[in-house]
C-alpha cells in the first residue's frame, strides 16, 4: 500500500493520467459474462470459480530472458502474481464487488521455479460472495482452465479462457445454452484496454 500511496502521489504531482492494464476483462468470454449478468440472467452472483493448470511458464523472448517468470528478480513473484492476478480482479468484476479478505496457500511443488508454481486462494467479497481461484504451472498432463459464475437465478461457465464457449444456465429455463461471444469482440485484449484507456 506505501507504494500504490507514492505511485499515486507522483501521478497527481506529475498531472498525467494512470491506468492499470486489466486485459483480461477485455479477453474472451469476460464482456460477455459481464453483459449477462447487468441483463439480470443469472441473479446476483455468489459463487466464482475460476481455474487455470497448465504444465510450463509462459516463455519470454529469447533476447531478453525466456525464464524470466521463474526468476524471483525479474518476476517478483510466481504463478499467484503473474497468472491468479487476472483471476482475482476479473472475479471482483463479475461478482460486482471487491475482495475483503483472502485466505490460501502458494509453493513450489513441481518445478525448479524460484518463485511459486502453484497456489489456491478462497477470497471472500464485501457482497458476502465467495470465489475460488487455483493456478498453477506444474500440472503436466494440464489441467481444465475453468471459469464458472453461479448467481440466484442461474449459472455461467467456460471450459477453456480464451476460447468462445461460454454457456448460461437459466434457471427458470433448466438447461444450458451456448452464447455468442465473439459479436463485437475486439481484436485482443491488449487492443481492448489501450482503447478503454484512451
């Protein structure tokens, strides 16, 4: 929080304008949860759980480093910071409230990373919802990337993030349905946040 207070400080000296680059609610199947549920089709959410395994770390370029996400100088912290990141605030969007506590466990069970490759987190929002988030980089065999949104009158889900297969469950209807994600979807979510920012 010191840091957030002196960036925050320099930003108002400074009298420029500051962004955080949120992407991911630009990605995919986000907007379009998020359009669902301001319809109302799903009720107030409750429940989030949102998953992502995967076997590696993202390989970065060759000139620079292609293991900085494992090195704790250049990364700063592991699979939590780096991938659980877009979890949490993505889930504080689509819950429609902030993160009041935290409570879970991170470590290095299966890599040589020096920063955590795996880490559970239940986050408990200021609406009473709760969502649960498991990232990891040391599932070989891969695990689902899940995102599953469960409100009062229905539920969302998507079996694989960045892919467009997100279905609703209406519970006054009893069955799930696919929903077109890609009508106005932007060409990728960097695209998606610079424009939002601009």
């Amino acid at each position: 929080l010191e840091s957030a207070d002196r960036i925050l400080k320099a930003v108002e000296q400074a009298g420029v304008i500051f962004g955080i680059a949120h992407n991911y609610l630009y990605h995919s199947v986000y907007p379009r949860s998020l359009e669902l549920i301001a319809e109302d089709r799903i009720g107030r959410p409750f429940f989030i759980r949102h998953e992502s395994c995967g076997a590696d770390h993202n390989i970065g370029a060759e000139s620079y480093d292609p293991d900085w996400r494992i090195r704790s100088r250049h990364a700063g912290g592991g699979v939590l910071l780096d991938l659980g990141y877009h979890n949490i605030y993505t889930a504080e969007a689509l819950m429609g409230s902030p993160v009041k506590s935290v409570s879970g466990r991170v470590g290095t069970f299966a890599t040589n990373s020096e920063v955590d490759d795996t880490a559970a987190a239940l986050l408990s929002h200021a609406n009473g919802g709760v969502t649960s988030v498991q990232v990891s980089r040391a599932v070989k065999g891969t695990g689902a990337s899940v995102l599953e949104v469960h409100g009062t009158k229905g539920s969302l889900r998507c079996w694989e993030i960045g892919d467009t297969s997100l279905e609703i469950f209406e519970n006054s209807v009893g069955e799930w349905k696919p929903q077109n994600v890609t009508a106005g979807m932007l060409p990728d979510s960097f695209f998606g946040t610079l424009h939002a920012f601009f």
